[in-house]
C-alpha cells in the first residue's frame, strides 16, 4: 500500500508542480543591433499562447506553465527563431532576438525546407528561396519538392499543383490537390470543365511570402482532398516600399509593395499592386496573358488577446489572342481570368481550464471567366444549323456561306466558406496534449449565364444554350476533432495524432443532395534521439465532385430525315432531335484516397537525410460513361406522284410545315396556295441507338513512391552546400468496369443493330487497353555557394530523369483481355506482351435494338453479324514496354544584395542548352524532354 501511495505522489506532483501558471514579459529585439521589432509574433506551441509585440517590442503572455518552454518568434522580413526559456518564479523579463533576414546571415535557405515539427511530411518555401527561384506561376515552386522538374516561366500555360502523381493524370490526381491562399481555398468543383486542379497563375507573385506543401496524411480540419494541400502565405506586416522589376524572354514584370504600421495600436495594413504581361511569341505578341493583381490586408491585435485579419484580393485581366493583321482575317480570343477573393479570420485566446483559443475564419472567392471568341466561318453554300431542346422533327435554320460568329462561354465560380475552431492544450508533466474540435462549411455554385452567341441566329449546328445559374449550389457541412499527445519515454519521445472528420453533402433537388462519410486519419512521430526520428501516418481522405461530373454537357443527336433542293438551289432539311438524357447514377461514391506512407529523418554527422515512402490507392475516381439506348424515326422523301396519280415536282417557292411528334411533312406552293398543303412521302422508319451520358466511378489507382533528401555539411574553405534530392513514383491501374461503343456501320442502308460492351477502354474504336503501369526516377543535385561578406549566394543545379517507363495493360479476371492479330484481325496467338504486333478485343456483351443485354460468346465470335464489334489497335505496338533514356540538364541562379536596398536575382535554365533526342522504347520517335535554354532577371528595390 506504501508502495502504491508513494507511486501516485510520484505521479502526481510533477503534474501539480505543471500546473503553475505564470506571466511571462519580454521583448523582442533585432539580433547584433539591439533594435526593437514591433508587431513580433511570440508564440509558445507547447501550451498554445501567443502575444504579439507592440511598437517597442514588448510583449506579455499570461498563464504560461512553468517549466522549459520553446518560445517561437516570427516577423516578416526576420528569421523564425526559437529559443527555450526556464519559465519560473521571479524571473525577470525575457529577451527575445531574432536576426533580419537577408543574405548577410551565416546561412540562408534557397530550397524546400523540411518542416521538423510536423506530424506528416511538410516542407515550406521560403522568401529567400522564392526569390532566388523568381518565381511567375506559384506552381513553379513545385521545382524544388524532391525530384522536381524545372519548368521555364510561362503564363501562357495553366500549369497546376498534382502532388504525389507518379507522373500520372489518373485518377484526377491534380483535381485532389488542394491550394489555399490565406485560408481561401482556391476550389474548381463549381467549373463545368474537365477536372482539374485550381489555377494559380492569376496569383500576385511578387505578393507570395512563403508556400507550404503538405503532402502526407493532412490534418482532419482539411477535407475536399486527395493527395495533399498547398498552402501560400501572402506579406502580412510592416515592409518597406517595395518595387520589383522582372524580365525574360516572353514576360515583363512590375510590382510595388508597402507594409503601413498605422501606430498607435492600431495596426498594419499590406498593399502590393503588379502587373505581368506574358506574350507566347515575342517576335508577334498577338497572343497574350495579362495580369493585374491588387492586394490590401489589414491586421490587429486587440485587448492583446485578439488578432483580428482581413484581406481582400483582385486580379484584372486573362487571354487574348488576335490574328496577325498581315495574314488573317480579324479572328479573335479573349478569355478573362478576373478574381475577387476575400478572407477575414478571427483568434482569440481565452486561456481558460477548459479552451485555450477559438479561431474563426470566413473566405469569399469569385472567378470571371468569361471566354468570347469570334470566328470567321467560310462554307461553299448554306449549312444546315439545329437547335431544337425537345424531343422531335424540326426544320433547320439556314447559315449563310460566309458570315462571322462570337461565341460566349460565361463560367462565375463563387463559393464561400466559413470554419470555426477550438482548441484546448493540456499539460501533465512532461506529457502534452493538444486537443482541437471544429465545424465548417463550404458552398460551390456558378452564376455565369453559360454558352451563348452574340447573335443566335448564327449558332452553329447543335448549339443549345445551357445557363450555369440553373445547377443548384453545392454545399458541404463538416466537423472534426483530433487530439496530439506528446509522450516522453525514458530519452525518447512519442508524438500521437488522431483525427476523426465527419462531412455531409447537400444538393438541392438532385438525388446527392443528402450524403454522408467519415475520414480517419493518424500520424505517429517516435523521437528516438536528437539524430534519429521515425514518423508514420495513415488516413482516409475525399473529394467532392466537380459540376463537371454531377452535370455533364447536355448533348443532341440531330438526325437528318428529309433534304430537297427546290428554286435556283435553295435547300431546306428537317431534322429528328433526340435529347441525350443525363442521367443520375443511385451508385455514384465520393472519391476518396487511403494515404500511408512511413518516414525516417536521420542525422549522421553534419549530414541530414529525410526519406519517406508512401502508398496511395484512389477508390473510386470520378469518371463519366456512355450508355446507348435503341430508339426510332421516320425518313421522308418527295413523292413522285399525286395521290391522284399525276406527277409532282418541288415547287420553285415552297413553304414547309413539320409535325413534330409524327414526323409528317407538308409542302405548299407559296405561289399557288390553293392547291393546298402535300404529304412528302414516309420512305422508311430507322431503328438506331441514342447515347446517354451518366456520372460513375471507375478502378482504383494504387500510387506508391520513395522520396529522399540528404543535406550534405557544408564545405568551408568554398562555402558550398550539397544537396541531393529524388523522387521514386509507380503507378498502376487497370479499369475494370466497362465501356460502350457503338459501330458506325450500317447494313443494308439500315443502322447497325447491336451496341458493344468492352472493358473500360474509354469507348475507343482502336483502344485495347484498359490499364496502364508507369515508374520514374528523378533526382536533383544542387550545390548553393553563400558568401555572406558580399551578399551573394548562387546555386547550380544539376536535374537528371533516370528512369521513365510505361507499359499499357489489358486485363480481365487475371487473364489477358486482348489478343494478337495481324493486320486482317485474325488471331496470331502468343502474349501481347511480345509486343509487335496488332491487338483486337470482343466485348463481353453486347446489347440489341430491343434494349436487350446479352453475354458476347464464342457464338457470337463465329458470327459474321457481330463482326464489326471486333476492335482492333491503331498499332503493333500498343502493348511495347515504353519509356526513354536517361536525360539531363543544369540550371544556375544568382541572387546579389547591394546594400541594404537593391537585390538582383539571375537565372539561366538549361544554361549548357542540353536538348538531346530521346528515342521512345515503343515506337522509336525521337522527343525532347529537357526545358529549352532560357534566362531572367529580377531587380528590387527597397526604400
């Protein structure tokens, strides 16, 4: 009983010892001049206070346990600093440094930066590095993640974010890689095109501070994600006036920045303004990007226990493309990229036994992106156009031979969003516990008015508008809770993050409006000693659909049924319209990713080395399929003759009458109309297919990967540090549901009867394949020289592909789905895997006139009837293992301080022009991987 007793005061003291709380004052000063630095943020994540610094620098945070505690401070234009401080009894204040950041520092950090403290693989990109990158598209920074590949600058092309794709689009693996910019998710679930991921390029980047990439198992407070989240930091506090001037080859940069200390508590406000103009061709700037970005932020701190944020952003601009006046006639393209975003957030620190803060945050983001095109179109005669909505038999609309059209495509994304959080941090000893539970709230809609013509008359054949303010908002509901314990064992430490996220869909009027899942997710981190970390993670995330998937374009099967010439060669056409039905799938799932991966951080010497493997296995991704169902129409003709037995003849001014459900046509002549309408003639009825186009969810993709970094010591006498970095990705999949395709042959002058039902090829006439398998390895040396005595630091970076295979599949049941044939289809036998030589493929079943769904047997094999359903490759090498050589090239970036004011920063990508033709492994064309030679400069001027 003693023993037990002495046991729990054991126990228990060191927790009431913990328990004492006390304030703690300081101040926060510029290391090696003594300065104060004014709006510093003190933070202490151990316990979860902060304290921001006023205008002297001093700062007071209350209730702080005592004990060691790791005081964090950060500024815009300093270096983060921690520092432990012994938090006791009648201390007295604290100081607090921490050094100006610019390249007069011992060291400075060019590269993606591996995040120590974080639960899940994280790296961030610095100002410096963001500046020595000079960066124009906030994706270029995806460069400097582990085996990242340079792309040169240009606007021209919306590149995006796609973490951890294996070098693969499957399972739209950029549409799952979320990007915030100050909390405001940047989101294309409301976009009626093609999913994919969210545009960065109409971002200020002269206005970027930092970029962290998370690309291992996220937080529960993140969802609407797949494979990691990118998160951009905009300038928050007080800067000088800052003018950037950017140059290369294709685009023009300025920009100017100010952060304004308003004083007297009363806060900073940040204003950038820039303007980038990229052209496609320099020599004939007809086509061109253009970008205005005005930016204002406002942050205060009240009562010292509220920091209150608000921002608002703008872009201006977008695509224009014109034809040179010297060699067409007037076509033009403009597509706009304006964008209004607004954030305001919320902290505040209660400090209490029960919650330690409440943060609360609110996002608008609106997108214009209006597309106008104008067209010159030149026919020999009059076209036929059709534009009907309804089921039934129409008469065209008569295009004149030459005229020109302006086309609209009217897309306004705008969604909202709001979260609310609290958060309570615990201490035991030397046991930490850091508990958060929150709710958000997400709204996708799009309000743009949809394709349309300037003038409807001229709409094209099969045009039909299709406003976007009829597809109802989408709205997602979520809350979550996660707990992060800190656990000491013996000289090691255990860090354990449980989450738990819960989200329902809502969609009114659709049969998703009501949809419900559950996200788990863990990361462990076990601290073996100061050179030896291990860190796991596991997790479930989802990603809602795009407008794209829920409501596919409505598309028109015009069929013509009666032509006839009349006059000095008029014509007039009627149609029969079938609507393709979109269809709603009862079945349809959330796409969700199951994220692994286990990571060791291991410290040898002056030598750090990161690796982290991962595997990753997309379940159902959204995809959208084709059904085919039978229907009929009647075709008509001129009758020869009267009922009365005399003969008929078009007259030369016909007037023309349709009956729409029966199909009956009905001429009279406009000349001579007492003689009354007359039949045209039923000539046959057709039996065909219509198609349907539905909303599904395809195969899984399974992505696994190896990604590394070693930091090498630097090397004195030179002042070079070496950096290795790399990245190993597989990925496979093989589609096993399946696709339709329908013969455009006819038989006898009638449709082809029958529909076939292959394995998921993508309803391809000359396709295969259903699965594919991918593996690369890129890796990147970097050596960066810092000479802090002229401010100055170059890096040479030398990027290599090592390996880059592929290899097409065709599977099914585990057997081989496709055979070999010769170039007459007939089997050949062996493996296609032999490779060269064509590949056919039957269907599994096929389906009838009648709608009828039958297996495909050999039966139907050996019938002649069913021999169009053969599908036969385009190629003889369909199912060669693909892939290249390996290939290089070096990049060389200088960034120069003079002073205290200006910066000069240099690139020159591929400066040693490496372009060597690979030769593809499968058909032996030759291409050209590496990025062309091409340079930039940056200047800033600080004053």
């Amino acid at each position: 009983m003693r023993k037990l007793l002495l046991l729990f005061l054991c126990t228990i003291v060191p927790a009431v010892v913990s328990a004492q709380r006390l304030d703690v004052t300081g101040r926060v000063l510029v290391k090696d001049t003594g300065k104060p630095i004014g709006q510093a943020v003190v933070e202490l994540p151990q316990s979860g206070l902060w304290a921001v610094a006023d205008a002297d620098g001093n700062f007071t945070v209350k209730g702080v346990p005592a004990g060691e505690t790791r005081f964090v401070v950060s500024c815009l234009g300093f270096v983060t600093t921690e520092a432990e401080v012994d938090v006791r009894t009648g201390m007295g204040p604290v100081r607090l440094y921490a050094p100006e950041d610019n390249l007069k520092l011992e060291s400075v950090v060019v590269t993606a930066k591996e995040a120590p403290n974080a639960m899940a693989t994280s790296r961030t990109i610095g100002g410096n590095a963001i500046d020595h990158l000079q960066m124009v598209n906030a994706s270029d920074i995806s460069a400097l993640l582990p085996g990242g590949k340079t792309v040169n600058p240009d606007l021209m092309k919306d590149n995006v974010f796609s973490l951890r794709s294996g070098g693969s689009t499957a399972g739209n693996a950029a549409f799952g890689t979320a990007v915030e910019v100050d909390g405001v998710r940047l989101s294309t679930n409301a976009s009626l095109g093609d999913p994919t991921g969210a545009s960065t390029r109409n971002l200020s980047a002269t206005n970027i501070e930092s970029v962290e990439v998370v690309t291992g198992v996220p937080s529960a407070e993140y969802g609407d994600i797949l494979s990691g989240v990118v998160k951009i930091s905009t300038r928050k506090g007080k800067t000088p006036y800052t003018v950037t001037l950017s140059t290369n080859p294709r685009t023009k940069q300025i920009a100017a920045s100010k952060g304004f200390d308003l004083g007297r508590n009363h806060g900073v406000l940040n204003s950038n303004v820039e303007y980038t103009r990229a052209t496609k061709n320099p020599t004939s700037p007809y086509t061109s990007y253009s970008r205005t970005g005005l930016a204002l932020n406002y942050q205060n701190t009240f009562a010292k226990v509220l920091r209150f944020n608000f921002g608002v952003t703008a872009n201006i601009g977008g695509m224009n493309t014109e034809d040179d006046p010297d060699a067409q006639k007037g076509e033009w393209e403009k597509v706009r990229d304006n964008v209004l975003r607004a954030n305001t957030s919320l902290k505040w620190l209660l400090n209490r036994s029960w919650i330690t803060s409440l943060d609360f945050d609110a996002s608008l983001n609106y997108t214009d992106n209006l597309a106008r095109k104008r067209t010159y179109n030149l026919n020999s005669t009059s076209l036929p156009a059709v534009h009907a909505e309804q089921e039934g038999y129409y008469i065209a609309e008569m295009l004149p031979p030459v005229y020109y059209s302006t086309k609209y495509v009217d897309s306004k994304q705008l969604d909202y969003a709001a979260n609310l959080k609290a958060t309570w941090v615990r201490s035991w000893g030397d046991v930490h516990s850091n508990a958060k539970v929150g709710a958000s709230w997400r709204a996708n809609g799009n309000v743009g008015d949809g394709e349309y013509y300037a003038t409807p008359s001229l709409a094209p054949n099969g045009y039909r508008p299709r406003p976007y303010t009829d597809i109802p908002y989408m709205h997602n509901l979520a809350a979550y809770v996660e707990e992060t314990l800190t656990v000491p064992l013996g000289a090691t430490t255990l860090q354990l993050m449980a989450g738990l996220r819960a989200e329902k869909t809502f969609i009114k009027n659709t049969q998703y409006e009501n949809t419900s899942s559950l996200s788990p997710r863990f990361n462990l981190k076990f601290r073996i000693n100061d050179h030896l970390t291990v860190r796991g993670g596991w997790g479930i995330t989802e990603k809602l659909p795009s407008f794209n998937v829920l409501y596919p374009l409505p598309e028109y099967r015009d069929t013509p049924v009666f032509a006839t010439t009349y006059g000095s060669g008029q014509s007039a056409y009627v149609y029969h319209t079938q609507p393709y039905q979109i269809l709603y799938n009862d079945n349809l799932k959330w796409q969700r990713n199951r994220n692994s991966e286990v990571g060791v951080d291991l410290r040898i010497g002056g030598t750090s080395v990161s690796l982290v493997g991962y595997f990753n296995r997309t379940k159902y991704p959204y995809k959208l399929s084709a059904s085919f169902e039978p229907f009929s129409y009647n075709m008509m003709g001129v009758p020869s003759t009267l009922p009365d037995g005399t003969a008929y003849t078009m007259p030369a001014n016909p007037a023309f009458r349709v009956d729409s459900q029966t199909g009956e046509i009905f001429v009279r002549d406009k000349d001579n109309p007492s003689a009354g309408w007359i039949a045209m003639q039923t000539t046959s009825t057709k039996r065909t297919f219509v198609k349907n186009t539905y909303q599904n969810n395809g195969s899984p993709v399974d992505r696994m990967g190896l990604e590394f970094v070693v930091e090498f010591p630097q090397i004195n006498p030179i002042r070079t540090q070496l950096r290795l970095d790399g990245a190993y990705g597989y990925t496979k999949y093989v589609n096993e549901g399946e696709a339709c395709y329908y013969p455009s042959t006819s038989t006898g002058g009638e449709f082809y009867p029958y529909v076939g039902v292959y394995l998921d090829n993508g309803g391809s006439s000359n396709v295969t394949y259903n699965g594919r398998k991918l593996h690369a390895l890129d890796m990147n040396l970097t050596a960066t020289t810092h000479v802090p005595s002229i401010r100055m630091v170059i890096s040479l970076r030398l990027e290599a592909s090592l390996v880059k295979r592929s290899q097409n599949l065709s599977e099914y049941k585990g057997r081989e789905y496709a055979f070999n044939v010769d170039e007459d289809r007939n089997p050949t036998g062996g493996s296609i895997y032999d490779g060269d030589s064509y590949t056919a493929i039957w269907p599994v079943a096929y389906i009838d006139l009648d709608g009828n769904r039958h297996p495909f047997t050999d039966a139907e094999k050996n019938d002649p009837a069913f021999s169009s359903l053969l599908l036969r490759s385009g190629n003889a090498y369909s199912f060669n293992g693909d892939g290249y050589d390996p290939y290089f090239s070096a990049n060389l970036s200088i960034t120069k301080e003079i002073g205290d004011h200006v910066s000069v920063s240099f690139y020159a990508n591929n400066f040693t022009n490496s372009r060597p033709f690979v030769a593809s492994y499968a058909t032996g064309v030759k291409a050209v991987f590496t990025p062309d030679f091409y340079y930039g400069l940056t200047v800033r001027l600080k004053f």
